[in-house]
C-alpha cells in the first residue's frame, strides 16, 4: 500500500511459493480486488510472474499489452480500460533461493526507462525477503516451543503418574486409591500430612491425572511469603494499587486459569487472606488490589497442610467455614515411620538418581546401612531420606554404600533416640561383617576369591 501511493503505481503485489501445492499465489495486494486476490494462482515457469521465480532475475514488461506472457490474471490491464500499463517484476529471496516475486503496474509512458525502478524495487523485495525470512524463524522457535511444551507435559504427566511414585506399602496403596477416585473430578483436595511426606507430588499426581492436565499447574507457598504480599500474589493488583505497583499484575489465581492452584501450608494464611480465599473459592471470582471489576476465574483448588486444622479451628486462628470449604476431599500422606517396607525402595530409586546426576557408579547399599535406615525413625520424613542418600552418594568412593556413608545422626542414638547405644566392639564387628558380606557378594560365595579381596585368609 505505500509502495502504491507513494511511487504513483497502479497496483503492487506480493507473490509467495506454497510449499504445500508448489503453486504462486498473491500473498498481499494494494490496487487489486479481493476477488482477484483471492483465486490468482500461477504455477513456477508460467507468464511473468512464474518466470521470475523460476530464473530468480527481474523482468520488466514496458508496454503489457504488447507482451503475450503477461498473463494479466488480475484484470489490472482490463481495468486500465484504452490505456496502457507497463509491469515490473523482481524475485523475493530467502538464504539465496527465490520464494516468490514483487510485481508492480505503472502507467505506461513511451520514453520510461526502468533502471532506477528496478533498482528500487529489487531493494523492497530484498527487505519483504528479509521480514519472511524473521516471520519464518519466528514461526520455527513458536512451532518448537510448542512441541517442547507438549513433551514437556507429557514428561510430567508420566513423572507424576500415581503409578509411577515409589512406594508399595499399604499406608500408600490407600494414597493411590484416593488419588485415582478424585482426580478425575473438579472437587477440592486437601492433602494433610508431616513435612517432607510428598504433598505436593501427590497434588501433582491429582494434576496430571484429571481433565487439567494440560493447563497450569501453579503453586503459592503460603507459609514462605510474608502477610503484606501474599494478597497481591495470590490476586494480582492494578497499577497504583499500592507505592511499588507500577503496572498490573496478574495474581496467581489469574495464572491457573483453567488449571490448579495449589496452596501450600494453607493452614499458614492469616485471617483477613482467610477470608479473601473463601470468596474466590464460593463465587469463582476474584478482584485484583485497587481494581473495581470481578475477575471470574476457573481454578481447581488443592491445598496442603501439616497443621492440624481442626485444632486451628477451636482456636480461631482458622476459619471454620473456609476448613469446610477445603475439606471436601481429604488425602492422608502417611509419615515414613508409617511406612517402614517402603524405606529400601526409595533408598534405592535416590541411589539410582543421585548416582546419574553425580556421575557415579553406586550399585547398592550394605547390609548394615539398610538395618541402620530401617530403625531410624526419619522425623524429615522422605526428604530427610533424600538428603540422607544424595550425601551417601556423593561421599561413597566404591560401588557400596556402608554405614560409615550414612549422615552422624543415623549413626548416634542421641538425635533419634531409636537406635541402641553401641560400644566399639560391637561396631566394629558389625563393619567387619558387612566387609565379609560384600566381599562374598561380590566373588557370588566363592570364599577363597572374598579372601582374597580383603587381602586375609578364609580363616577370619
């Protein structure tokens, strides 16, 4: 259009190659009706147009009328009525292959010589080639977002399968059927349980099962942000709302639109907040700090705790409607202690990762670390279990894991108060056995071969 109106031209437009079809066809036009637009196709070879794309060099038409390859498709030269047009046509390149061509009509003038114009329109061709050329690799980096988004999802969905999470003990089996019962549904969840137990996996887990899977999946740490911001980062604000509020900011109830929300250690929310949440979750709408408009949001609520609430409630430090609010559905995450056969499982799958992520070939672990983890009590739960495994991983020189690997307060009975006092007699017959025990493992009960690893006789 401003070649058009600047350069006194009659008609201008863009020709581009469909990689689909391998037909021209008008991509943009100025001077010609959508009529014509709209059903013009040429095929690479065929009149002007198809002849330049085809040889990659400019054509310039002086008199169309005169000239049996101008095809005129357009009706541009019709349209001229008695007068004459002449018709200009420059490739448009991409890396050096020719994508389409720039054609323009001009009135015909006898003494026109087209130089300068082809010069001209050679350098509007090679910036409509440059702007594809970005307009492309725009779209390539959108296309591989999306895929990599896609995938990304379907990682996480399988990453967070119920089935998928490691645990077989029957405290867990009564997870997965609770799991599996409501994630299918838009119902509330509230997952109680100590720290460290997996809420937020299993929340998760309820996530990436139900219909939601492929919208956002937003978490709020009630108990990390301070009472002067939780309002603004679970609602958002306007500009102005506040000193700092210089633009709007959408609130994370805004960002898990059509997805979850989920709200760790709710029971940390003061009463005000307590009472901001109840009505987002009765009415489904919300209102951003210094907004005047409700914002109606669709937002599936899973909250987590390790307070007791009920207690709470008594208290009056939580409200007794927005408790009844969350507890439609309620997921019991079952402390380790609770779960002892569960314990070498996840010492095992930590071992694996660990070992992947730090480069280290740790095949198992010794007898006596496993009867050391199974009489600890794990007040950390299946994170201090974690922790417990990645610091084995990372001190570990061999192929084993042995008590000594273990952290000082699986080793003393002082910080637990589970183990039994052991004086050095006993601890050091105990890792002498485990050495002679891995020893045989590793010759498959070939004695003389595990005598020989440990430098000693059979005798010992």
């Amino acid at each position: 259009e401003l070649l058009k109106e600047r350069h006194g031209l009659l008609s201008t437009s863009v020709v581009l190659l469909d990689a689909d079809t391998g037909q021209l066809a008008i991509e943009v036009a100025a001077g010609l009706s959508w009529q014509a637009t709209g059903r013009v196709r040429y095929r690479v070879g065929e009149g002007i147009t198809g002849r330049v794309v085809e040889t990659g060099k400019p054509v310039v038409v002086p008199r169309a009328s005169h000239e049996p390859l101008f095809l005129d498709r357009t009706g541009v030269l019709k349209g001229a009525g008695k007068g004459e047009i002449s018709f200009i046509c420059v490739p448009i390149s991409v890396d050096d292959a020719t994508v389409g061509a720039l054609g323009v009509t001009l009135p015909y003038d006898k003494d026109g010589r087209f130089e300068r114009e082809v010069k001209f329109f050679g350098i509007a061709a090679s910036m409509i080639g440059h702007a594809i050329r970005v307009q492309r690799l725009l779209e390539a980096e959108r296309k591989g977002l999306v895929q990599e988004n896609r995938q990304l999802r379907q990682e996480l969905k399988e990453r967070y399968d119920f089935r998928n999470i490691v645990g077989n003990s029957r405290p867990m089996q009564a997870v997965y059927e609770q799991v599996a019962q409501v994630a299918r549904t838009n119902t509330t969840v509230l997952i109680r349980g100590e720290s460290g137990t997996g809420k937020e996996m299993i929340a998760h887990a309820v996530h990436y099962g139900s219909a939601r899977a492929a919208k956002p999946f937003i978490k709020v740490s009630c108990g990390a942000l301070p009472e002067s911001l939780i309002a603004s980062e679970l609602f958002g604000y306007e500009p102005g709302a506040f000193t700092d509020a210089r633009a709007m900011k959408k609130g994370r109830f805004e960002l898990a639109n059509g997805g979850t929300l989920f709200l760790d250690e709710v029971g940390e929310l003061s009463l005000p907040t307590q009472v901001k949440l109840l009505r987002a979750l009765q009415e489904r709408e919300i209102d951003r700090l210094g907004g005047v408009q409700p914002i109606k949001v669709n937002v599936r609520l899973i909250a987590a705790t390790n307070k007791d609430l009920e207690r709470a409630v008594r208290e009056g430090t939580f409200r007794e409607d927005l408790y009844y609010r969350l507890n439609v559905f309620s997921v019991y995450m079952p402390p380790l202690r609770e779960r002892r056969p569960d314990i070498l499982l996840l010492a095992d799958h930590f071992v694996q990762k660990y070992g992947v992520e730090n480069g280290k070939d740790v095949r198992r672990i010794a007898t006596t670390a496993i009867d050391m983890m199974m009489s600890y009590h794990w007040p950390g739960n299946v994170r201090e279990l974690e922790n417990c495994i990645e610091r084995a991983v990372l001190v570990c020189e061999g192929g084993v894991i042995h008590a000594h690997h273990l952290p000082p307060t699986l080793q003393t009975a002082e910080v637990s108060g589970t183990l039994p006092r052991l004086d050095l007699t006993t601890a050091v017959d105990g890792y002498e056995k485990d050495l002679i025990l891995d020893a045989l493992k590793t010759s498959r009960g070939n004695r003389a071969k595990a005598a020989r690893l440990l430098g000693t006789t059979e005798r010992i």
